[in-house]
C-alpha cells in the first residue's frame, strides 16, 4: 500500500513535469481590503470617477494572480478606522532581477491603476515574446493600491487642518503620501493646510512604511511609481553605481523597443542623482534603486477615449515600452 501511495505521487509530479499542470498558489493568511461601499467618492460628479471603483481593484488583481500563478502577500496597512492590508503582488521568477511598480499614491489618480491591470494582463495572458522573456527574468512586483481613500491626501488627517481635499470626497486633506518619504522630505510643508501637508515627519505614515518594507524585503532594481494630472513625464534618480548603470541602460533600451512598438511621440527621461522633495521615487533611489516617477497622462475624467488609451492604445503602449526596457536593463 506505501509503494503504491509513493508510485501515485511520483506519477503526479511527472504529470505536472510533462504536461505543465499549473498548480495554483495557495494564500494563507486573509487579507483586509475594502468591500463595496465602504470607500467614499463624496460628491465627485460620475465622469471623473473611475471606471473600476477602488473596492474592485484588489479582487481583479487576485483573479490575475489566482489563475495565473502568481501570489501575493500584505506589507503593511493603510491609516484610517480600517486599516485595510496594502497588497503587494508577485509575478515571474522569484529568483529573478525584481522591478515594483506601484498605483494610486495620490488616491485619486486611476489612469496609473488602469495602465497597470493592462500591463499585468498583457504580461500573463499575451504570450508575447517581450512577456515570456520578463516571467522567466524577473520578478515583477506590483502594489496597485498604495492610499485607498478616495483623496489625492491618505486618511491621517491634523486635527488643524481646515482645508478640504480637492478630491471633493467630503473630507479634511490628510498627508500627501508623495511628500512623506525620506531622505529628502520637506519638512516646511509638515503645518502647510493644503494637499501638500507633508506628515509629522519622514516617513511617518503607514503607506510610506509598507513601501519601505517592501524595498526593504526585495530591495527591487527598479521602482516606478505611476501618477496622472500632469502632461507625460517621466523623472528618474539613482544614487547607487548599480542604480546609474540601470536607469541609463533603461534610456539606452527604451528607444529601439518603442520603435518595435509602433510607438510614436517617445516618452524619454533624464537620470538624475537627487532624491526629489518627499517622493517616493527619491525613497527608493535611497535604498538602491533606480527610482522612477512617470506622469502617464493629463486630466481626470473617465471619457472613453482616455480609456481606450489606456488599455491598449497610445498610452498603453508607451508604458509597456518603459516596462519592457526597465525588465531588460536589470
């Protein structure tokens, strides 16, 4: 009877080996995120929302990593009443170079979120050359919700403050998440009683401590954080040797895939050695990445035009361009 329990496990391991039977992961701890309802989008009118509500990001991106082997794990929790699990997911080699991207700093800027899931889904269902080369090269770590509220300022809110987040989601400005990382945060905005309050101090909020204990944990190659509002632009610091040689072959690599691409107008950068003001690309840059900041697109109504850009269009495709090239350089 042991002969034939260990034939029939031995005939399951050759069956996975020989035919590709994906196991699916198993996670074992439950993870806190928002149920429906439970985000407030206040009186923002309808066509500058988004077309995937905050509450269903996180589910769409466990189907991703459910059917597709990937896993995924909390690391950290966000301020507020709840403090939902910030959801770090993984994909690729674990043994790979690592590159985090990250949406939704600023909790009103779902262009970065959207361009995201398009990106993820083109890299495990495409099957795409480009797509097979980063699985087997990389790990690719991904935090599509880093400030849940429904604000560009996260939920730690002075009880000074007097002036209303202009994300017009009925609440007070808490910390801009983008102005709270060390080494360079500026502490002349930490009483400013606007959206650009910067925290009691470097680092302080719980959001800028899950993105450290990521990089701390991975310690990715490449760390790009995707925001919206602005014309695209990208801004890019290292501070390491390794971090320069990085980011300067990403510049050296990203026009020929763009042009493989079909892309045109090229997104392009300049590598810098500073740490901005508070961002966390700068943070990054401080634990030897190459920190990446890229404004994907201006405005922030839901038009369907924008969308399609987004998920396969213009937009889409100059985000894959950089994408291909960070995987590529590390």
């Amino acid at each position: 009877m042991r002969m034939l329990k260990v034939l029939a496990i031995l005939l399951v391991i050759i069956a996975v080996a020989s035919f590709g039977i994906q196991v699916q992961p198993v996670q074992a701890v439950a993870l806190s995120y928002p149920a429906t309802g439970k985000i407030s989008y206040g009186g923002v009118p309808s066509s500058y929302l988004p077309w995937t509500k905050k509450e269903a990001v996180i589910p769409a991106f466990m189907s991703l990593a459910n059917q597709y082997r990937g896993t995924y794990e909390s690391i950290g929790k966000s301020s507020g009443t709840y403090g939902w699990d910030i959801i770090l997911f993984k994909f690729g080699n674990p043994n790979g170079a690592p590159v985090m991207v990250d949406s939704y700093l600023h909790g009103n800027e779902f262009y970065g979120e959207e361009v995201l899931y398009s990106l993820v889904k083109w890299l495990l269902t495409s099957g795409d050359t480009y797509a097979k080369q980063i699985l087997q090269n990389n790990y690719v770590l991904i935090v599509p919700i880093v400030d849940y509220r429904w604000g560009r300022t996260n939920y730690n809110v002075p009880s000074w403050m007097t002036a209303k987040d202009p994300a017009k989601d009925g609440g007070k400005c808490g910390v801009n998440l983008n102005r709270n990382f060390g080494p360079n945060w500026p502490s002349s905005l930490s009483h400013s009683n606007t959206d650009s309050y910067s925290g009691t101090s470097a680092n302080s909020e719980k959001e800028a401590q899950a993105l450290i204990n990521a990089w701390n944990k991975y310690h990715p190659r490449i760390y790009w954080n995707l925001h919206q509002g602005a014309s695209p632009q990208t801004w890019c610091s290292a501070t390491t040797s390794q971090a320069k040689t990085d980011a300067n072959k990403v510049k050296s690599l990203l026009s020929g895939i763009q042009s493989a691409l079909g892309v045109t107008s090229k997104w392009t950068f300049s590598v810098g050695s500073g740490c901005g003001s508070g961002n966390s690309y700068g943070g990054a840059a401080s634990k030897g990445a190459a920190g990446f900041m890229t404004e994907v697109m201006s405005g922030w109504d839901s038009s369907s035009s924008k969308k399609t850009s987004l998920n396969s269009g213009a937009t889409f495709k100059q985000v894959k361009a950089m994408f291909i090239a960070m995987c590529e350089a590390v």
